[in-house]
C-alpha cells in the first residue's frame, strides 16, 4: 500500500482512549451535510457558535471513499485481551448520504461477519449484518441502537451517521484532552427519542476539528456511561486520520481499542460494494483491501 504523509502530528493521551468511524470510521456523530435553519441566527452566542462549530467538523474532508486494515482489542479485568482483525470501507455519496461495510476477518468465531451501514439525509440509517455461519443477512431494527456490535463496547448508533441539526449544540469552554487544548462541544438530542444518549460532551482539537475525547451520558445519569479518547493521528494523503483510539466503559472498565494498520483514500471503492451480495461474499471486496 501506497502512503503520502503529507505532514505527521502525534501525541500519547491518556491510557483510556477511542471510536470507529469516520469509528471505525472516526467519528459518526460528525458525518454528513446540513443547512443551518434561519431560526440558528437569534439563538444564544454559544449555541450559534456550538452549531457552526459542529458543522465544521461534520465537514471535515475525509476523502471520496477510503478503505482501512485495523485491530480491535478487547480487554476486561481478570481477562485476557481478545484481538480481532477487521477491514472498513466507506464511500460518500454526498448531500449527507454515507455508507460503510465492516468485515472481520480473525479470529475464526467472528471471520466473515459484516456490517453493512447507509446512512441517508434526515438521520435514516439503515444497517444489515451477516452471519456467516448461519449464511444470512439480518437487518439491524432501530430498537437495537443500543446493542452491543459484536460484544465490544461500540453501539450499533456509535457506527450510524448523525447529522448536525439531529442535535443542539454549545460551546462549553476549553479544556484539555490528550495534552491538547481543545474547544468543548456539548450535544444533545433535539429528538429524545432517535439516540439511546442523553448528551454527548467532546473536546474538539480546533486544528484537525477532530474530538480527541468523548463523554456519552444516558438518560438520568449525572456521570458519562462511555468515553472515547483518541491517542494517535497522522495527516495520510492529505487528510487528518485517527490510528489510534479506545472507548472505555466506565461501567465495567470493559476496553474497545481501535489500531488502524493500513488505510487507503480515493481508490475508486465502487458502490456495488454496499449491497446484501457484496455483505454475503467477501470476495468481491478483496481488491480494495490496503
């Protein structure tokens, strides 16, 4: 594989760190296209600058399509760690339009699975995993938004788009994360009841406008339930890439840390790649993998 580290910045954060995204995939919270409403203009100075501030990072350039080689580690206390290799790839349609594809390759019990991810414009989304030892594809129904994606600490929501005016935003300051100094962003729901999250706070790095720290709270909870950090970003053809990242939940102390070994941009992934066949047969995905 080919890489063009135009410009190189890195940093160690703290031990515990994340997400897929943009998570996988990097961050899907920040992933589409939105008009501001002319009622954005007489809100509050904090919340004008909340949304634009959103809307810069939803916009972030990250690339026609991409393709990615990584390594989820799963850890609990008492256990060893579980690894499992994976392949992503990801194309953007545009006006808000995103899909994705999840394959996990090793350890034998979890090789072949995928996840099949659209994303729509107004928050549709709409998710398929396969099961390769029952040979099916099964669609994910919106009442598992909070399931776990295959038992790591990752939601099916957390690998879903959302888009800018799906939430509020304010400015809650700056603060520090990973070392870095960061723009705080605090989202909530504009509709309770399209997140399995009551609000979502993250630290902002204002030259990249990546979060390199994610606090999710639920419903009632005064305290985070989950929090993603981001350890490692390198500047790849261009565009600003997580390598590096973990989501802690605060719960049970259950770890999902993210490697990226191999990433490709802008190689032509054709949209055929995004179908229940392609899902069933990963035969037809071999020739992007970086």
């Amino acid at each position: 594989m080919t890489r063009n580290h135009k410009s190189v910045a890195s940093w160690s954060g703290p031990t515990h760190l994340f997400n897929m995204g943009r998570l996988l995939v990097l961050l899907p919270w920040l992933m589409a296209g939105l008009l501001l409403s002319t009622s954005t203009f007489s809100a509050p100075a904090e919340l004008r600058d909340g949304t634009a501030l959103a809307q810069r990072a939803y916009d972030r350039a990250d690339g026609r399509d991409v393709s990615t080689r990584a390594v989820m580690i799963l850890t609990e206390k008492g256990h060893s760690p579980r690894l499992r290799n994976l392949f992503t790839y990801a194309m953007d349609r545009g006006k808000g339009e995103r899909w994705s594809l999840t394959r996990f390759t090793k350890p034998a019990d979890i090789a072949g699975t995928g996840l099949l991810t659209k994303d729509y414009p107004g928050g549709d989304s709409d998710q398929k995993l396969y099961l390769p030892a029952l040979d099916k594809v099964r669609r994910i129904v919106s009442s598992r938004k909070g399931g776990r994606f295959v038992g790591s600490d990752l939601y099916y929501e957390d690998l879903q788009d959302r888009e800018v005016d799906m939430d509020h935003h304010r400015l809650a300051g700056k603060g520090k994360a990973g070392g870095q100094m960061c723009d705080i962003l605090v989202s909530t729901p504009v509709d309770p009841g399209n997140s399995v999250y009551s609000k979502r706070i993250s630290w902002i790095h204002p030259k990249t406008l990546i979060p390199l720290r994610v606090d999710y709270y639920k419903k009632g909870q005064k305290k985070p339930i989950k929090r993603l950090t981001v350890r490692k970003l390198k500047k790849i053809q261009g565009y600003w890439t997580v390598l590096d990242s973990t989501m802690h939940d605060l719960k049970t102390g259950h770890k999902t840390r993210i490697t990226t070994k191999a990433i490709k941009y802008d190689q032509g992934v054709p949209a055929t790649l995004f179908t229940d066949q392609a899902l069933a047969d990963d035969s037809r995905e071999k020739r992007f993998r970086p």
